[in-house]
C-alpha cells in the first residue's frame, strides 16, 4: 500500500469520483473538490503529496492554485487538468513550476506512471 | 463652373458696372457743363444786346452820338464773343442754332451800319426790329438751354437711380442663387456625413457639380467606399474571429464530457472484477448522462448556427413579458427571489415571434436569479420611450453583477461566468434573436450591485412594412 494522499480540485465531479475510485485501489488517500476554496481550507488542516488540479474553473483559476501551492507548501507535487489545452497554457504551467500538465481526455495509466514517478523522484 | 471661376466672374462684372456708372455720369457732368457754359456766355451776350438796345433807345430819342458809338463798341465786342467762343457755342447749342444767332447779330450790324449819323423813322423801324429778334432768339435759346440742363440732370439722376436698382437686383439675386447652390451642397454634405456617424456607407446619389463642393461631395463619396470596403472587411475579421472564439468554445465544452466518458471508461475497465452490479450500472448511467450532455451541447450549437423559422405577429409586450415570468414562477418560489413588475399600460404594438422573445425573457430571468442570493429582488419593467420610438424592456436584478473586465464577452458564444452549470450560448442566442427583430440588447452591471439587461424593440406600424421585413430577417 502506498499511503500516499492526492488531493483533486476540478469542477468536474466525474473527474474526482473516477481518480477516487481508481487511486483509492492502490492504496492511496483521495479527497476530492469542486472548488478552490474548500480545497484551500482543507490545506490549512493537512498537508497532501499530490494536488490535481484543472486550469480553468468557476472561482479561481488553476495558475492561481499552483502559484499559492508553490509558495505555502512547497514539498506538494502539482499536477494540471484541463479541457483547455493550448502550447500557451503548458509552458505557463511549467514556469509555474507545475510537476506535469495533463490535457484532457485524461489517460488514468499515464496520470499513475507519474504520480509514482513524482513520488519515488 | 468653379466656384472660384464664379467669384472671379462676378466681381468683373460688378467692377465692369461700376466702371460704366462713372463713364456715364462723367459724359453727363460734362455735357451739364458745357450747357452750363453756354447759358453763362448768352447770358453776358444777352446783356450785350440789353445795352446796345439802351443805346438805341438813347440814340432816337435823343440823337445822342456816344449812343451809336457805345451800340458799334457793343456789337463789336459781342462778336468777337461769339467768335472766341464759336466751339463752346456749336457743342451747346449746334450748327443750325449757332448760324442763326450769327445771321441775326449780322443784320443788326447791317441796321447799325446804315444809321451812319441820320435819324429817320424807318431806320429806327428796321434796328429796333432787328434788335428785338436778336434778343427774342438769344432770349429763347436761353431758355431752351436752362430746360436742357434741367431735363439732363433729371435724366441722369434717374438713369443713375434705375442703375442702381438694377445692380441692386442683380448683386441680390446673384448672390441668393451662389449661396443657396453652396448651402444645398454643404446640406447633402451633412446629410452624408450624418448617414456615415449612423453607419450607413452609402454614396450620394444627388448630382455632382462640376466645382469645388463637387470635389467635395465626391471626395465623400469615395470616403463612403473606402470605409465599406473597410467596414466589410472589419465585420469579415470579426466573424473568422468568432469563429475562433467559437471553435475553442466548442473543444472547450465537448472536451469536458468527452474526457468524463473517458474517464469513466478507463476506471470500469480497470476496476470490472471489484464492480458490483449496481455500481457497474451507475457507471454505464454516468456515460449516457455524459452523451445526453454533448447531445445538449451539439444542439444548442445548431440553434445558435442555424435559427429556426421565425413566426412575427403582432403582439402585447406585456402579455409576453407576463406569460415568459409564468415559466420561471417556480424558480423564483425555490430561490426566495421576489419579483418587482412595472408595466406601462396601453403600450404600443410589436411585431415579434413571441416564443423567441419569450425565450430571451427567460434566458435573462433565469441568469439574473442565477445570480442572486435568496431574498434578491428581481425588477422587470416595460415603457414606451418617445426619442426613438422604441418599446423598452429592462430586466434588472441584485445580483452579482458582472466584473467590467467580462462585460465585453457577455454576448459572445461559449463565454460563461457559470461554469459547468451554463454552455455560455444563451445571450449571444438571445443577442441574434433581438438583433432579428431590429432591436438592440444592452447591459449595464455594478459588482455587488446587481446587472441590468435592456431590450430595445420598435414598434408595429404598418403590415406591409412588417411582412417585408420578416421576408428579409425571418428566415
């Protein structure tokens, strides 16, 4: 078992519910999250190794989670979603220091290949 | 002609008539004074024929010597006069006139030179009447000549009057058809130019003058070309545009769904032996919501690209507007939003496809009380506005409001401040839908204040006029 914990923010339900199911398989704890906000509170009450998160949704935008991410709490991986992929939006991501950029469909194989790898790395 | 050609023109010919006021009145001052001339050198000859009658006078009543001498004396010196001035004479009085006065003062010579010395009746007969027809003729050429004068100075001063008038007339006349030429012309001028601020690029089609407000009217109408072809070609830019906005849009929208179904796939795949039958079922459910989602997406797609037939008939706005707050009823109720309605009564017509306003209606309503907390009000009022004719429609909520940095997008496709909950298509639909009917659609919005949507319609005047315009913008 891993005991590895993920954190999942994407306006998506469906987003969160299958990452759960699948992760939660392997051993890891997944909390998921429609909103940034409820998701920065709960990062107040406990550190996690992995956030997901989408770029775009209703409240605050993903760049705003990695940069306030990077700063607070600097040991969590940050790994972006987003249905909006553009050549653009990756490399802002990755200036941001975001640990991988996932554009939607996203392949669930993949997204465990590099959890492990940010995690073992 | 050129305008500057006729300015030319008309000021030659007011110097040209000027020039012709003076000539004239100079030849009549000159002619005034030669007769003037004239009646002075009679008037001293006339005294000459007064004195040598005196004498005559003198010599037969009192055969008085120095009489006959002071005639001779007279006599002599007046025709040295008439001699002297023979030109000044001729001028006033001509040839004929002048020999006559001549011939008369020569038998009175005659008369004189037969005296010599006697005094007999019968010569004082013939002096006496040579004498008076000599005074009678210079006596009456005097008088003519004061009458010639006269008639002169009467002539000119009303041939200068008359001048005048005419110059007067003319400079009037003139001047009225040069300026209402160039103020009809500034008129088109600004009428074109008022059409262009309206957005209308069309080319006058009154006739251009061959001047410089021709040059002008036709340096407008190219203007009128050039910002159609620009305007064109900015309305061009504008829809590839969109169509930017609106393909992004659409990989945006379907990407999501699209990726859930993936998703889901990939873990019921993954997790098949653990899966119960009841969870495998709520998988396969959450795939078909997920479809009938890119169904929904697809759809309102189709409406927006291709609106469906309109329906225009006349209609009461305010039944409309009662009617589409009908259909939101139990929203409102679950919300705790109140409603304020303020109707103008006896409006007048429009002619609309009501189920599409209805649909805008609804669309605004449902997006203001999206964006109220409980308790909101939602205010809904309809006037006739006198300046431009227009039935008014405002929706006005105490929302949100809406960031001045999104007010620009509202209408475009795809742009949506709700998230998943909203496909981002409703008010640039509803946008094609008002804009259909020859109206206007705005937003006025305060953060934390609340957002007001204003519907701008015209109103029904005449049927024909309708059933043309449903023919150009109904399909």
């Amino acid at each position: 078992m891993s005991g590895h914990s993920i954190m999942v923010i994407d306006d998506e339900n469906i987003v969160g519910k299958m990452i759960k199911a699948t992760f939660q398989k392997e051993g890891y704890e997944v909390e998921t999250f429609l909103h940034a906000k409820p998701a920065f509170e709960r990062l107040k009450e406990r550190e996690f190794d992995v956030v997901i998160t989408d770029l775009k949704m209703k409240d605050i935008d993903g760049m705003e989670v990695l940069n306030t991410i990077k700063q607070e709490f600097p040991n969590t991986k940050v790994i972006m979603i987003t249905a909006f992929a553009s050549m653009d939006a990756s490399i802002e991501a990755f200036r941001k220091s975001a640990d991988d950029f996932f554009p939607k469909p996203i392949k669930i194989t993949e997204l465990k290949d590099c959890i492990k790898r940010l995690l073992n790395g | 002609m050129k305008l500057v050609h006729k300015i030319i023109l008309g000021n030659v010919l007011g110097i040209v008539t000027i020039v012709l006021i003076a000539f004239f009145s100079y030849h009549e001052v000159k002619l005034i004074q030669a007769k003037l001339r004239f009646v002075e050198i009679a008037d001293n000859l006339n005294a000459s024929f007064l004195e040598m009658r005196l004498s005559e006078k003198n010599y037969f009543l009192y055969n008085d010597p120095l009489a006959l001498q002071s005639i001779k004396k007279e006599l002599q010196e007046s025709e040295q006069m008439i001699r002297s001035m023979r030109e000044n004479i001729i001028t006033a009085v001509g040839t004929e006139n002048f020999k006559k006065l001549n011939s008369n003062l020569k038998r009175y010579g005659k008369e004189v030179e037969k005296i010599d010395g006697k005094n007999t009746k019968v010569l004082e007969a013939g002096i006496r009447e040579a004498g008076r027809a000599l005074r009678m003729f210079s006596e009456s050429i005097i008088k003519l000549e004061r009458n010639k004068v006269n008639q002169i100075i009467s002539a000119s001063s009303k041939g200068l009057l008359y001048f005048f008038c005419l110059v007067l007339f003319v400079a009037t006349t003139s001047t009225y058809l040069f300026f209402s030429k160039i103020f009809k012309s500034l008129r088109q001028i600004e009428k074109t130019a008022n059409s262009i601020s309206e957005g209308n690029f069309l080319e006058t089609e009154c006739k251009i003058s061959n001047d410089e407000l021709g040059s002008a009217m036709q340096a407008i109408n190219s203007m009128c070309v050039e910002l159609k072809t620009r305007h064109e070609q900015l309305i061009q830019s504008k829809k590839l545009a969109s169509i930017g906005v609106l393909t992004a849009g659409v990989a945006h929208e379907l990407g999501n769904p699209l990726n859930n179904i993936s998703m889901v796939a990939q873990t019921y795949t993954e997790l098949y032996d653990e899966l119960n039958k009841s969870e495998r079922l709520d998988y396969m459910n959450t795939v078909l919501e997920e479809c009938s989602r890119i169904k929904d997406i697809v759809q309102n797609l189709l409406d927006f690209s291709r609106p469906k037939k309109t329906d225009f008939k006349v209609s009461d706005i305010n039944t409309v507007i009662k009617n589409s707050l009908r259909l939101v009823q139990n929203m409102l109720h679950v919300s705790g939003v109140e409603t304020g309605l303020n109707l103008q009564k006896e409006l007048p017509m429009v002619y609309i496809d009501e189920n599409k306003i209805q649909g805008v209606l609804v669309n605004l309503y449902t997006n203001a009380i999206q964006a109220m907390p409980p308790g909101g009000t939602l205010s809904i009022r309809s006037f006739f506005e006198n300046d431009s004719g227009h039935i008014m429609i405002e929706i006005e909520d105490t929302g949100t409001g809406i960031s001045p940095e999104f007010i620009s997008n509202i209408f475009d496709p795809f742009f949506s401040t709700k998230g998943t909950q909203g496909t981002g298509l409703g008010l640039s639909i509803s946008y094609g839908i008002i804009k259909n009917h020859q109206g206007e659609i705005r937003v006025k919005s305060d953060v934390g204040a609340g957002t007001t949507f204003t519907i701008e319609l015209p109103v029904y005047t005449a049927k024909e006029d309708m059933d043309e315009w449903s023919q150009h913008y109904g399909n």
